[in-house]
C-alpha cells in the first residue's frame, strides 16, 4: 500500500493536497495554540486544510474521520482525546490508502493504522516533574494533590505513570488525593477547591502537580480563595508551559512547568510530504522536546516571548 500510496500521490505536491484535522476541541490554552499553528503551517504549503472540532467527544472524531474518508482527503491529521476505540475507522482509513498521522496523544492500535505519531515522551515529562519536587523538598515530608488531564487519554496515563516513578524511593513524598480535572482551568479550580475542603483547608497540602497548566491556574484562583500562598504554601508543577503559567511563576504563584511544543503539525506535514513524494515512510514516532522551566528562568521575560507564539 505504501509503494502504491506514493506512485499514486508521486506528483502531488503540497499546493494540490486536502487534508482532513480531526482536532479535540480547546480545552487548554495549548490545545488552542495547536489549532492556530497547525492552520498556519498548512497555509503555508498551500494545504486545503478540512478542520472538524469534536467537542472533547471520541465520537464526533470518529465521524469526522469517516466523513474524511468519504470526501476522499489525501491525509488526515487527529489529536485522538483518549487511547482506546480506534482500530475499526483506522482500519478504514487504511483500506482507502490514506495515511493518518497522530498529534500530541497516540492510540493503543497497531501502529500499522497510522503512518507515524508526533508527540512529546509523556511519561518523561511526568518524571520530569516529579524530579523537580524530589529537588525542591529534599526529603522534607510532603503530602502532593494531583490533577490528572483527560480519563483514558494517553497524556494523562503516562504522565502519571512518569510522576510516580520520579517519587519512587522518596517516601517524604506522598500523593494524597489525585482526581482528573479535565486539562481545563475550571475543572482544575474545581476539583482543587474539593481537595483544600478534604485536606484541612490545605493546611495539609504542601504540593500540586497537575497534568497541564490550564488545570494549575485554576487551582492556583482557588488556593487564594482558601487563603494559602500558591508557589510558597502548596508548591505548583505542571506541564505545558503556555504564557499564563509564566504570569503565576512571575508572581512567585507557580515554581515549574514543563515544555510542550504547540507546534506538532510542522514536523507531521514536513514527514507527510517525504511520504507523498518519494514514498518515504517515516518513523512510528516522531518525539518533540520537553524542556523544564523553573523560577530561575527570568519567567516574566519567557512570558513576553510566548504570547505571541499562536497561543
Ligand atoms: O498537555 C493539554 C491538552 O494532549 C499532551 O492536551 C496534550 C494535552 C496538553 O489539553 O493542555
């Protein structure tokens, strides 16, 4: 089907493509900046961009990408919101010899249903985090919150995943409560809210990691409701690294986050053309790089330089 897929698509060049996005929806600040950079990067090869919002639900995907199907696009790009339930429209989607490419969650299918994944190493940055709170408590006894993204998403399992086995072997460290919170900022504030209530006003919270940091701003509005000091009370570590947590670490209100690019879709249109032109078929995973952001990075200054990177 490859060798086929590029006789077929040999000549195509970017200017001729139609190519179906099946995004998520905008839940996060992130998930916004994905939708406006992967617009960008296909006008600027001239793609013929389909974009279908699925309002945070699998099945509004899994009918965009049969609509997709239908329409007969020369590739489709999805954000899969959870891990699981994908193999009968992947397998559609191989049938009609359209490569599927996977933005910044991937899929428990075979990956001979998609042609590769772009997404960060979540279990690293999960551990990534976790590091920074083994450092930043140095064995004092400290009992974490943690509010997990979306259920059944991969993010939310495997950075999880990641985070506990940074605390393995400091048993200083203890999470006490850990409930999803959606990846949004009012679910975060909500369920944030919930554990202060559960755990004596907060008094016994001394951290917070949440899965992203839409979910730690929110959190952070409720620990002031409470009357604690975010960044200094409760310690806050989250991953992402959009603008607004640089604006809560500026103001001494957030200690860390970790980086994950918005810009998934030019490294998978850049691995789709190879594909389409010289039938060139790129590693199952294309991984992008975290990076950890700490207080000691001038905050205020990444900030300015964020805000206007699509978010
Ligand atoms: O961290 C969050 C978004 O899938 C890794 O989804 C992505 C996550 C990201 O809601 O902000």
């Amino acid at each position: 089907a490859t060798i086929l897929a590029a006789c077929t698509f040999g000549t195509a060049s970017a200017a001729d493509l139609t190519i179906g996005f099946s995004q998520i929806g905008s839940e996060s600040g992130w998930r916004a900046a994905e939708t406006t950079l992967t617009k960008q990067e296909a006008e600027k090869r001239g793609i013929d961009l389909k974009f279908a919002d699925a309002q945070q639900k699998q099945e509004n995907q899994i009918k965009a990408l049969r609509s997709f199907i239908a329409q007969g696009v020369d590739a489709i790009l999805i954000a899969p919101v959870v891990a699981t339930g994908w193999d009968e429209v992947l397998t559609e989607a191989k049938d009609a010899e359209i490569p599927v490419i996977l933005l910044d969650r991937t899929v428990d299918s075979k990956d001979d249903l998609y042609l590769t994944a772009v997404t960060s190493d979540l279990v690293h940055e999960g551990s990534v985090a976790g590091k920074w709170l083994v450092d930043a408590t140095a064995g004092k006894a400290c009992n974490v919150v943690e509010l997990q993204g979306t259920t059944g998403s991969s993010p939310a399992i495997d950075r999880k995943k990641g985070f506990e086995e940074a605390l393995k072997g400091n048993d200083n460290l203890k999470i006490i409560r850990s409930q999803t919170g959606d990846f949004t900022r009012t679910k975060g504030k909500e369920v944030m809210e919930s554990f202060l209530k559960a755990e004596d006003g907060g008094k016994n919270i001394c951290a917070l990691y949440a899965h992203n940091d839409d979910m730690a701003v929110g959190a952070i509005q409720a620990i002031k409701e409470a009357g604690l000091k975010p960044g200094t009370d409760i310690l806050v570590v989250s991953i992402d690294a959009v603008p607004d947590i640089f604006q809560a670490m500026a103001a001494g209100e957030a200690n860390a986050t970790v980086e994950l690019t918005p810009n998934m879709a030019g490294p998978a249109l850049d691995a789709l053309d190879a594909f389409l032109k010289d039938g060139k078929a790129p590693p199952k995973w294309i991984q992008t790089e975290s990076k950890l952001y700490t207080q000691a990075d001038d905050p205020a200054k990444v900030y300015e330089e964020k805000k206007g990177l699509g978010y």
